[in-house]
C-alpha cells in the first residue's frame, strides 16, 4: 500500500501554487495584461549587478570539475566561513563556520530544523497568520502544528493566547519576521517578551523549548524599520535563511541554517540537524550557489520597487474602502475580504482580473493575500479593478 497522505499532498497544491497554475492558464486564454496576478511570492526586480559579475566569474574562470563538484555534506567550509563571519559583523554573534549548515533554501531549511528537533507527538507553536507549509513541514515529524491568533489590530503577538498554549508537549515555537503574508515585523519589545515567557516555562518544567524564527524576508524592511536577530535575545535559537529574496534568486535554492552555539547543547542540535539533513537527503546544497554566497553575501537587491508598490497599493486600497494593516517588511498585504469568506471574495475578485490568494490556509479566515512584487505598472493597472471590486460590495 502507498502512503496515503503523501499521495493526498501531491494530488492537491497549496492554494498559492493552484492559483500560479490558474493565472498561466487564464493570462493564456485572455492575454497577460488582463490578468493581475497577486498569487506568488516572486521577486521582480533583478538580482544585484555584483550577483552577475559573480556568477560570470566563477563559470569562466573556475575549475569546473570543482565549481561542479559536491561539497561537504552540510556545505563548503569557506561558504559556511563566509555567512557565519556576516552575521558576526552584523549582530555581534560568536558564530563559528560548524554552526552553519547550507541548504537549499528556506523550506529545506525548515523541514531539516523540525526533522532534528522534533519527535512524534511533540507541539511546535506558530502565529497567524503564518506560511501554511509550517504544518506540512510539522505534521511530516509526527508532531502537531499548533496556531495562536495574533493581535488582529497588529498581527504582533497575543501573549496571553501564547501562554495558554503552551503546555508539556510544547517543544519549539516558530516565528516569521517579517511575516508572509501580513509583512508585519515583530518588534523588539514583542522578541524580548517572547523570550522571556519561553525562557520562563523552559524553567519551570526542566525542558527546553526552541525558537525557531524562519528569515527569507529579513532585508526586506522598509522606513528604517529593523527587524531584531532572535539569537541576541533567546539562547536556544535556530535561525532558517533562504538568499531567494535578497539576492531575487527563487529558483536557485541556497540558504542556510544557523545554530546558536550560546546554547549548552548547540553541538547536539548541529549534529541533529546534520543527521537530519542525511535522512531527508538534503546534502551538499547546489555547489555554484554556495560559492557564488562567499562572493556576494551581504548584497541585496534594490527593493525601492517593493516599497514604491506598497506605498501606492496601500494608500489606494483603503481610499477604496479596504482595511489594510500597513506591512514593515516583505512584500505582501493582508487584506480584510469585504465578505466573511475570503474564499468567495477571492472567487469574485477573479472575475475582475485579480488573482488574490484567500487567507484561510494562513490560519486567518476573512483576510486575502496580495503579493506586490510584480512590476509598478501592473499596480496601476490593477487600481480601477481594486475599485471596481469594492463598489460591487456596496451596490
């Protein structure tokens, strides 16, 4: 017999995936510029000018037998070097290159963080709204995906929900900040008392509980807005990176996973995280990638683009009537559906051309995704749609 629930997932999409496939069907029957596609996560702008150079230099100038080899299994020692020294500089960690595992990206980097951490039966905490991969990645372990309402005004976190959920089969609590999809970043108040009350309970029961905090987003803040490094505030703290977004290299899959090493047990959880890498057979990340990481880290692409989007689109939508909370981060909106379902409200947008992703799989009912890293032009064309939308609302 098959495994069922594999089969199950394979057969049916996240609901983000079925509308990407939806809007290449529907831009080929109706023409693309009648579609306005909100659906993925998608840079749009081009990787930085320094990327290309990189990437030119290494194919022509490098051994391809070695550009093209494998790597150590939790990656190249010099690309392992070169983003342990950055978060160094940046956040004033200590880490070394064997805190560092290289990853094909931040799902890699997730599923392989819950795969060593996580047994049968064991909790993992998360807030909605949050990237509804968390329970697949979760439920894969045997563990239990548990959501806690954030603030509705702010999407920050409901501490006094928190605390209730907490309990003896919690062992991990996952945060996204910025988030997918409200691009709220948690500010430092909320990351200090976070690790307070996790700190707090791992004490009283004589069991701790990890904070994994999942960053594709972190340069990706606008207005000054800072988004504070968990491992300067929680000692046993896992961070998951993906380079897909500040470099707007998706497709290429190349992040990583950095254990804190202020944490008695670092050491065990790097080899947990090892073993598991093994076991799912995420070893030696693509090797171009990692050394493309030792010549461009810290690069980042122009996101005025996103910010300019956001700007616009939030100022227009809320003179139409919407309730939108302004993101800090990212480059999505989480938008109040002008019905109770954001499912049907979705289905209506569709026939207005917009293709916006509804919130129930983000474990927020009555919200719709907007991904705004699509080309400013696409947003202003999109406007007499948004507007159009609202107005049938109020006929």
């Amino acid at each position: 017999m098959l495994n069922e629930k594999n089969i199950k997932l394979g057969k049916v999409r996240s609901s983000i995936r079925e509308l990407y496939e939806y809007a290449k069907k529907r831009k080929a029957e109706i023409g693309e510029e009648n579609v306005y596609d909100f659906s993925l996560g998608n840079p749009s702008v081009p990787a930085p000018e320094a990327v290309r150079e990189a990437l030119c230099d290494l194919t022509q100038n490098c051994d391809p037998v070695e550009l093209h080899g494998y790597t150590s299994a939790q990656g190249d020692a010099l690309s392992r070097k070169t983003v342990a020294d950055n978060l160094n500089k940046r956040f004033a960690t200590r880490l070394t290159q064997d805190c560092i595992y290289m990853t094909c990206g931040a799902s890699a980097s997730l599923t392989i963080t819950l795969n060593a951490i996580l047994n049968a039966g064991d909790e993992v905490v998360t807030f909605a709204p949050f990237f509804p991969e968390y329970r697949v990645f979760t439920e894969h372990t045997g563990a239990k995906l548990v959501a806690v309402d954030g603030d509705p005004q702010t999407f920050q976190i409901d501490f006094n929900k928190l605390e209730k959920a907490l309990n003896g089969r919690t062992k991990a609590v996952l945060i996204n900040s910025p988030n997918n999809p409200s691009g709220v970043v948690y500010t430092e108040e909320c990351i200090k008392k976070l690790s307070e009350i996790l700190k707090r309970f791992s004490a009283s029961r004589g069991e701790p509980v990890y904070l994994i905090s999942d960053e594709p987003y972190r340069e990706l803040v606008y207005d000054g807005v800072k988004v504070p490094f968990v491992m300067n505030y929680y000692e046993r703290s896992v961070v998951c990176y993906s380079f897909s977004k500040c470099l707007s290299l998706p497709g290429e899959r190349i992040g990583y996973i950095a254990v804190n090493n202020v944490m008695e047990e670092w050491s065990e959880v790097y080899a947990g995280i090892c073993g598991a890498g093994r076991a799912l057979g995420f070893v030696c990340a693509p090797s171009l990638f990692q050394k493309l990481i030792v010549k461009v880290c810290g690069e980042v692409s122009d996101i005025s683009v996103y910010k300019s989007n956001r700007d616009r689109l939030c100022s227009a939508l809320r003179g139409y009537g919407y309730t939108v909370v302004k993101p800090d981060g990212a480059f999505y909106l989480f938008v109040k559906a002008l019905e109770s379902s954001a499912k049907s409200f979705a289905e209506r947008a569709k026939t207005y051309g917009l293709l916006l992703v509804a919130g129930d799989d983000f474990g927020c009912n009555g919200y719709v995704r907007i991904a705004y890293c699509v080309p400013a032009d696409m947003i202003e064309r999109s406007l007499p749609a948004f507007e159009a939308l609202a107005r049938s609302y109020k006929k």
